[in-house]
C-alpha cells in the first residue's frame, strides 16, 4: 500500500504537450479511475508511473521516495495491460511464477505463493494449461495474479476491458472490483469508459487535452462537473448545456431559455450563461417552464431517451419507461428542480 | 507486423472460405491459371526423374555415340549404385559438405542472431546501417568467389593485414593449403549469408510482442532472462525457418567454392555439388552420374517431407 | 525504453567493427576494378589499398577497346556476356511471374492446384545439380543448349516458387471485397483478374519481379552447364579472363564483377522491405 504524489508532472513529445502541470495525490490503498478521451494524457501519466517514460518536468513519489530517473523494474509497480500481455507460449502457472523466479525466490517459497494466488482467483484446476486460448476474464485474472504475486506497491491498469464484448463486461467490472477490495491495493485504472470509472473508482481523476480538469468520488464528479467538458463527458447521455440569461423577476431568479421557456434557478447572477441540468433530472410537467418539441424517441428496455429540440437548442431526457412519453414531433413540456441547475460561464466554460 | 503463417504448406485445405466463388466457371478458371505452373513442374520434375532412373541403370556416356534413349544398350543394372556405396571420393564430398554446413550455419546464426539484438530498437543511423548490412547476400555468389579469391591470393589484402599485425611479411596460400583453402571458401559463405539470417532473424524478433517484454521487465525480469523465456520461444518458428533455409541452400553450395579453389587443392574442398559437376563435366561418365544425383534426391525427399511434416505439428 | 549509455558505445562498436570486416572484399572488388595495371599487378609489400592512379582502363579493356596497358586482346568482349546475363535473366523473370502469379491466383481464389505449394517448395531444395544431367539432355535434344532463351526457361522454372509463394502471399492479403463488388457488377472473372486485381497488385508484382531477377542473375552454375561460347552469361564469361598466358586479369575481372554486383545491390535495397517475405517463402511478412 502506497500513496502516490504526482506534483506539476509534465511530459513533451517535441512539440507536443501530452501531459501538462497534473498535480494529484492518490491515497493509499485508493482505487483511482483516469478518465479521459483518446489523447487527453492518461496514458501518458500511467506510463509515467510505471517508469515506462521519463517526465520532461515534475515529480512523481511512491510514500515521498522519489522516483524520477528510478528504473522501472525497481518500482515495484504491477501492471495490467491493455491485451493483458499474458505470456501464452507458457503455462497458467509459469505465468504466475514469472515474477518470483526472476526474483530469484526460492523454489518451495515459489510454489506456495503460486498456489495461494491461483487459489485466490480460482485458477487452481488451470494451472498446468498453457496460457493460450483462455477466455478473457480467466486472462484478465491471469494478469493480476501475475502482477499480484510479486507483492507490488501499486497496481497499474490500462484499459483492461476494452478489448471485451459490450456484454461481458459488467462482469469483468464487478470481478476486478472485488479483487481490489480483497488485495487494497493502490490501483491506478485507466479508461475513456465513463461507466467503468464510475461504477469501480473511489475517486476519477477527468483528463481532456493533457490536463487534469477535476478530481472528485464519482458522484462529485456526476454532480457538481467544474467546466462544461466534465458535465458533457460523465453520464450517458452527458449533461444538457443550453445558452439561456439569467434574469430576475418578483418570483426569484429565473433563466430565460427563448425558445425553450424558462426555468427558475436558486442563485446566480444576471447575464448570460450556459443553462445545464441532467438528463436524468427532468420532470414531466404539463404545466411546467420548459417545452421543447420531441425529435426522437428512443426507447433502451427500462429507459426511453427523449431526443428534444427548440429552436437552436437539443436536450435529451431519459425517463423510465413507465412513463407515458409524447410521440416524435409532439410538444414536450417538462420542468426541472432549481436544486438539479447548474449554471455556467459562456466563456470560460467554467462552472459557475 | 510479421504473420507466421507456415500453416500456408497446407493452403489448399484453408480455403473453404471460397465455397461462396465456387461454381463451374471459378473452377475451370482455377485450373486454367494453374495449368502452365503444372506444366513446368511436369516438365522438370517428371520427365528429368524418369530419365534419370533410366540412365542411372546403364553405363551411358554422350561420348559413346548413342543417344540417349537407347542407353539400355548399355545396361548394368544397380551396378552404378553399388559404385556409389564403395566411391570415397562421394563419401568424402558428402562429409565434407556436411561438415561446411556444420561450421557455416550456426556461425551465420550466431552472428546473425546478435546482429539481430544491437538493431531490434531503434537509434540514429540504424536505416542506413541496416541496409549496409544486406550488401553481401545481393553480390553474385560467383563475383563473391572471385573476390574472395583475390583476397586470399598469397600476396592478397589478407596477408597484408596480417603482415601489419606481425609486423613481418606474411606468405600464407591459403588456396593452396588443403585446410586453409578450407577455411578460406567457408569464410567466403559466412560472409556472404549472415546478413540473410540477420534479415530473418531481425524481422523475428521485431514482431516479438513489446508489452510481453515491458510485462517482463516489470516483473523483475533481466535482460537474459527475457532473451531466452520469452524472445528465444516467441521465435522459435523463424529460427526453425531461418535454420531449415540455410541448411537446404548450404547443402547446395557451389558458386563461391568452385571459383574460389575449383575444388581443390586435390579434393580438399569439393562439396558434393562441385563433385557432381566434375564427374559430369570432366569424366563425362553420366550413367554414374544420374544414380549419384537420383540417391541425393531421394534422401533430399525423405528428410525434406519429414522436416515439413514436423514443422506442420510444431504449428 | 531508455538503453544505457554504455550500451549504446558497445552497439555502434560491434556494428562498425562487422561492417568494417563485412565491407573489406565489396570495397577491395571496387578498389581493383579502378586501379591501372601496375597496381593490381602489385602484391605484398607493393599492395594499394586504394588505387593511386584511378583509371577506367580496366572498363575499356572489357569492352575491347585498346589502347590501355594491357598487351592482350581479348577474343572476346564483355559486351555479349552482359547482353546474355540480361535476356536470359529477364526473360527467365517474364516465365516464372507469368506462370507463378497465374497458379497463386488460381489457388488464393479458387484453391486450385493445390499440390503446387509442396511441390514447388521441394523444387527449391533439390539441389540443381542432381536433375542437370536429364536437364542436359532434354535442351540438348529440344536445341536450347547455348542460347538465352534455353537458359531463360530453365531461370523460369527454377524460381516460379518464389514469384509463386510471394504472390500468393500478395493475394491471400489482398481483401476480396474489391474483387466481390466488381463481380457484382457483373465483370467475368477474367476481366476481374486482369483489371482490377492485377492493376492493384502492381507493387507487389513489381517487387516479386526484382526478387525474382536478382536470384536470375545470381546464376553461374546453370549457365555454366547450359552455356557453352555464344550465350555464356557474366559469371560464366569472368573466368575466361585468364590464361596461362596472362595470369589472372585481377583488374579487369574486378571490373566485370562490378557491372554485375551494381543491379542485384540496388535492386535488393530497393525491395528490402519484402526481401524477408521472398527469402521465407511468404513465412514471414514484414
């Protein structure tokens, strides 16, 4: 168990800026998702991490040690790759020894510690197989137990589901779940899967363009996003922005919508900002503020999305399917609970 | 990057996939694409075999003024084979054919094989590096005979730098001497092929999986013990092919040898190519001949389908 | 990954010293074909590394022209050994990608032939040697014996394995789907072939083309058999240029080996990238 201090970390590729300035402290035993499109420099911090790639400034320290320059093979680090880089030409348990034998730990030491690990995650009855053809969730095991059985201070995740079906993966993400709960390790996971992030990470760390833009638990992330680009990214569909002013009237404050109507909100200053709410958030209201009319209606087993436009603005809503939903084309009215607003700087795209 | 696909010996059976292509038209076309490549196996496989397992029975030379075909004039039966078992010179050929193979090919592999591990990263200079490397396997064999034969001359390069070194002139013959000569042509074949195992070998361990070695090295793994447990094993396949290649042409060898010593001095260097041509070329006994060449072939069949068979279960 | 410092310092070390080693008789080939009789005359102490007197005598000697040192004169030039080399080669080329692209189509598409593979393959093992006396024969009797197209088709048959296996490789690669949409606008198959798959296989074809060429001109022992005054090839014409009377003719020898070391040296850097591929018999793409 190890806390990883990560101060003004920065990484140029020429030119290019991967990585810029990231300051983040993750806790020991902490499980901490980096969220992030393609490009955004997860990766490139992960990497750094590991010791696969130098910084070009900053610092990054396992429990204050130093690890600038500090080769990666002396880190102490476990690593889970993408395609998990399971050595298939060896068995499930030369795999699982690898680690200990280029440690030099003696032999009955070795066989132990590999049979309490493939006891761990049920790789007992594979041990003798070869590592080929094995399906993915035993590989994904595979790959942890490997790193596992070295004892690593930290555990290090790149992608690992992203290689799996759409529908075996809320398995996968429940299992690596659990074995973080029974190894408490400090584990950095790494995903452009907003799902994953939020349904395995004690805290995400979101990421876009090289530099880190909130760091928050999954549900201050959802709730309270620092510019529009977290609100959009987290949450399926993304928070709604709609350009609106803020104007007040003997009522209270309200945000003027043009087309859309208008929807009172608790605080705020006058002026223009970026109107932004969930879509989850939405109530069906037949005398509510809002109207927009319906453009698509998508119906996903216990949830319909309702596509909205009104004038230049597009929503989207999700209700249950319960719900009695008005058909494309049809005028849908609805409001929104002052406390569900969040409000946003036009220009700065910073939350207000 | 590299696919290995040593499954392709058995092509014909990968592609059901073409059922959907498979009508009367696709398969007349097939046969008509492939019918030249059939007919130029035919006519230098089966006609030539034929005819050598006719002559091979008789005691045929183009210098007794019969043609060919009524050799059975001349018939002795298996008297050329029993020759063959009792003729030291072949012996000796095939021994000494086999002890080249011997020296050249792992050398060509262990020089080609390091070779292989300085370039398998990048740094400044490798493409040109890399390139300069290859020249010697793309010079004609017989103009790489003749420059080694140059070098090795007694008043050669060769001894000049080893007159440097001594600090006193250096007369070796090195064509003459029937050891030196030896070494001299096996020299010639190193040189002119470990670039070619380089080649393979590189394009081998290139394909070697990086994350399976960035897992390793995380793991605590050395650099040696990477090397043999997970780059040695991840090419095993190419250096089977790299191995098997090098072996089928060595056992060939000619050129380089032929111009560099003629065989000589005496028979000190003839390898079981240079034998065949000088028994058809000089002693023009060609009956003797075609029962050598047909022996060769037949063991050249033997071990060639076992080895291909092998690769096939190693797949 | 980041590779010490040391490391670095051994690797362009061992480089250097085998390209120095690698280098000497390419360099020392180069050398001689420019240095002017009396240096590639010389020997032991009097040797030139490097000719002190560059000249081109030793081009011109070849080619018959008088007028250098050299108090023979050559019965005959190099001019028709090189033209043989050429038709022999290129031809042998046109037989063997003609007949090897056809059968690995025939194959790839519609798995025809498929005892080729194999049988081409132990063509290549066989050692040349032990068919050559019926070779002989048979080109004796059709009357291919010293003439460059009896020797192209001999060059053909030997090397349809690898224009064969390398454009098989090329097809399997080659996605059907470009073909499939063309048959379903209703193109014959052989228009298909000829059109479309051929025209887009132009790269592979040519680089097959090369690779074919350089192991066609790389001939001695072939030419050796089946030429005899007329149509000896490069190789086969260099040993003519020695008598007893003469001694070796180093210099122009060196020459010779030179004007045919240049193709097969340019060509294979030029198709260095599927050289593996050719070499491996479609084993190994890179």
């Amino acid at each position: 168990m190890t806390e990883i201090v990560m101060r003004n970390l920065g990484k140029d590729f020429g030119g290019f800026t991967a990585l810029a300035d990231m300051d983040l402290t993750i806790g020991s035993g902490e499980f901490v998702a980096l969220l992030g499109p393609s490009g955004c420099g997860k990766s490139t911090t992960m990497n750094m991490i590991a010791g696969m790639l130098d910084p070009t400034h900053g610092e990054i320290r396992f429990d204050g040690r130093m690890m600038n320059g500090v080769p990666m093979a002396k880190r102490g680090v476990g690593f889970v790759f993408q395609n998990y880089a399971i050595f298939t030409h060896m068995t499930v348990r030369d795999n699982l020894a690898y680690g200990l034998r280029a440690r030099g730990v003696a032999k009955p030491e070795i066989a132990r510690r590999v049979g309490d690990i493939a006891d761990l995650l049920q790789l007992t009855p594979l041990l003798d197989r070869k590592a080929a053809r094995l399906s993915v969730n035993i590989l994904q095991r595979l790959a942890i137990g490997r790193s596992a059985v070295v004892e690593p201070a930290i555990f290090l995740l790149d992608e690992p589901l992203s290689n799996v079906d759409a529908a075996f993966r809320a398995v996968m993400r429940s299992e690596l779940k659990a074995l973080q709960r029974q190894f408490r390790q400090t584990m950095v996971y790494v995903t452009h899967d907003q799902l994953e992030a939020m349904t395995m990470a004690d805290r995400i760390a979101v990421m876009d363009h090289g530099k880190l833009l909130q760091v928050g638990t999954p549900l201050e992330v959802y709730n309270h996003p620092v510019d529009t680009f977290v609100a959009r990214f987290i949450g399926a569909p993304g928070m709604n922005l709609l350009a609106g002013r803020v104007t007040s009237a003997d009522t209270g404050l309200t945000v003027d919508l043009g087309a859309a109507g208008h929807c009172p909100i608790q605080a705020g200053q006058g002026g223009e900002v970026l109107f932004g709410f969930r879509p989850e958030e939405v109530h069906p209201d037949p005398k509510g503020p809002m109207e927009m009319t319906v453009t698509t209606v998508e119906r996903i087993g216990a949830r319909t999305i309702l596509h909205l436009a009104a004038g230049s603005h597009a929503a989207k809503v999700v209700l249950d399917s319960e719900t009695a939903v008005p058909d494309q084309g049809e005028a849908f009215r609805f409001s929104v609970s002052p406390g569900a607003v969040r409000l946003f700087d036009p220009q700065t795209e910073r939350a207000l | 990057m590299t696919d290995m696909t040593t499954q392709q010996l058995g092509a014909a059976e990968r592609h059901a996939d073409t059922a959907l292509h498979e009508g009367a038209e696709e398969r007349r076309l097939g046969l008509w694409l492939t019918l030249p490549a059939q007919l130029l196996v035919i006519f230098i496989a089966l006609f030539p075999i034929l005819m050598q397992v006719y002559i091979s029975l008789t005691d045929w030379s183009p210098l007794d003024g019969i043609p060919w075909y009524r050799a059975y004039e001349l018939w002795i039966g298996l008297l050329n084979y029993v020759d063959l078992a009792n003729d030291p010179r072949f012996w000796s050929a095939l021994w000494r054919t086999c002890i080249v193979m011997a020296i050249c090919v792992p050398v060509q592999f262990l020089l080609g094989l390091g070779l292989a591990i300085l370039f398998v990263d990048d740094f400044p200079g490798r493409r040109v590096l890399y390139s300069t490397i290859l020249v010697p396997m793309m010079v004609v064999p017989a103009v790489a005979g003749y420059m080694f034969f140059m070098l090795f001359q007694s008043g050669g390069p060769v001894n000049d730098i080893l007159s440097f070194f001594a600090g006193r002139p250096v007369t070796i013959a090195w064509l003459s001497d029937p050891d030196l000569a030896l070494f001299a042509t096996i020299v010639s074949d190193i040189w002119q092929w470990t670039p070619l195992m380089f080649l393979i070998l590189l394009a081998g361990m290139v394909s070697v999986p990086q994350d399976q070695q960035m897992a390793a090295i995380l793991l605590g793994a050395s650099w040696w013990r990477r090397f043999w447990t997970i780059v040695l094993p991840r090419m095993k396949t190419i250096i089977i092919i790299a191995l098997a290649i090098r072996l089928i042409e060595n056992f060939k060898v000619f050129d380089n040898f032929y111009i560099m010593t003629g065989g000589g001095p005496g028979v000190a260097t003839e390898t079981i190519s240079i034998y065949i041509y000088k028994v058809t070329q000089q002693e023009l006994i060609w009956g003797y001949v075609a029962a050598i060449a047909l022996a060769i072939l037949i063991v050249l069949s033997i071990v060639s389908a076992l080895a291909i068979k092998k690769l096939r279960s190693v797949q | 990954m980041q590779r010490s410092l040391s490391f670095e310092i051994f690797r362009y070390a061992a480089i250097f010293t085998f390209l120095a080693l690698s280098l000497v008789p390419t360099i020392w080939m180069i050398s001689m074909a420019f240095k002017p009789i009396a240096e590639w005359q010389a020997s032991g102490a009097d040797l030139t590394w490097w000719p002190a007197n560059p000249t081109l005598d030793n081009f011109r000697f070849i080619f018959g022209e008088s007028g250098s040192d050299l108090i023979v004169a050559l019965e005959r030039t190099a001019g028709r050994p090189i033209l043989a080399s050429l038709l022999a080669a290129s031809f042998g080329t046109l037989i063997a990608m003609t007949a090897g692209t056809a059968a690995a189509y025939g194959l790839s598409r519609f798995g025809a032939g498929g005892n080729l593979p194999l049988a081409l393959i132990q063509l290549r093992i066989f050692p040349p040697m032990a068919v050559m006396i019926p070779v002989m024969i048979m080109w004796a009797f059709l009357g291919l014996i010293d003439s460059w197209y009896g020797l192209a088709l001999i060059y053909g048959i030997v090397t349809m394995p690898f224009s064969f296996w390398l454009m098989k490789t090329f097809f399997d690669d080659m996605p059907r789907e470009i073909e499939d949409a063309a048959l379903v606008e209703g193109c014959s198959r052989w228009r298909v072939f000829l059109r479309i798959t051929l025209p887009i296989m132009r790269p592979a074809l040519a680089s097959s083309a090369l690779f074919v060429f350089i192991l066609n001109w790389s001939d001695y022992l072939i030419a050796l058999l089946l030429t005899t005054r007329d149509w000896v090839t490069i190789p086969v014409y260099m040993a003519s240029l020695s008598s007893s009377m003469t001694g070796q003719l180093y210099g122009a020898k060196a020459a010779l080996g030179l004007i045919a070391a240049v193709p097969p040296v340019i060509m294979g850097i030029a198709i260095q990238k599927q050289l593996v591929r050719g070499l491996t018999f479609g084993a190994l793409k890179e």
